[in-house]
C-alpha cells in the first residue's frame, strides 16, 4: 500500500454486489485476477482490477484504469465498471496449500485497510462461494456461529 494526497493505492482488485464493495488483495500471483473473473461471471460489478484508490471511505480505479480487465495470456477487455464503492470485506489471498485456520478467531480485521478479512486461497472452487457468505453474514442475511456457540458439552 502507498500513500499520496490522502489517497492510499493498493494492488488488487475490488467488486461490488449489491452495492458492497469487496477488495481482493494479496501477492502476486496468488489468484487475485483468476479470483476477481469468476466472481465477475457470478454478477458480480467490476469496480478496480489490478490498482485500487481508498479515499474518503469509497473505492474506484485509477481513471486510466477504469472498465479494463486483464485477462492474463488473453489480453485487456473493456466492461461495464461501477465508478466508486463503500468496500466492506477485505479478501486476503493465501498462496496454494499455504495453512490457514480452520476456524480463524473471531472479528478479524484487515491490518491496512480496516474492513472485515477473509483470508482464503482464492483458487479453491469454493472462493467465490465463501465470498457469498460473508457478505451475506454482514448484511445480517446469514449468521456466522462463535467458536464458544459451537462447542458440545459431553453430558
């Protein structure tokens, strides 16, 4: 991340459902553009794809940056775009077979931008699944149980 005029620039991409932006961050190669073009196909709203500008609580591309999508050993295609979003979930990308939790500790939140975090290895075919799901648990339409919720007493 980088900081400029009050504009702080990620590399990444970022989509929109209903209105909920979701940046899609992590190293290279871990499977962000792969990542941001299967949830394109599910609906989802193209906001940024590789540069992401925060400012003032909204988030949009760079303006030469604005409705392309690079599609890698394909070329650069142009697509409709969302100009600016609220983000409300940070993905963070796991490289392949990097461990993670099973059951992460509860209300983690992204170190540099603030938001919410899932961190996940964005080539599983369930990514674009769990992505879903976390935005449905923050728009209250599914709930996510607590660690302490799930533990069965032995009686």
């Amino acid at each position: 991340m980088t900081v400029c005029d009050g504009v702080r620039r990620f590399h990444g991409g970022c989509v929109a459902r209903r209105g909920q932006g979701v940046l899609i961050l992590g190293a290279s190669g871990t499977g962000k553009s792969d990542l941001l073009l299967r949830l394109l196909a599910r609906g989802y709203d193209l906001v940024a794809d590789d540069r992401i500008e925060m400012e003032n609580g909204l988030v949009r591309a760079p303006t030469m940056l604005r409705g392309l999508v690079e599609v890698r050993g394909w070329g650069i295609v142009r697509r409709s775009f969302v100009p600016e979003v609220t983000p409300c979930l940070a993905v963070r990308l796991i490289r392949q077979g990097e461990a993670f939790s099973r059951l992460p500790e509860e209300g983690l939140t992204d170190g540099e931008t603030g938001l919410p975090v899932l961190r996940l290895d964005g080539m599983m075919a369930s990514a674009p699944e769990r992505i879903d799901m976390a935005l449905d648990c923050l728009e209250g339409r599914a709930f996510l149980l607590s660690q302490s919720a799930m533990l069965v007493r032995d009686d």
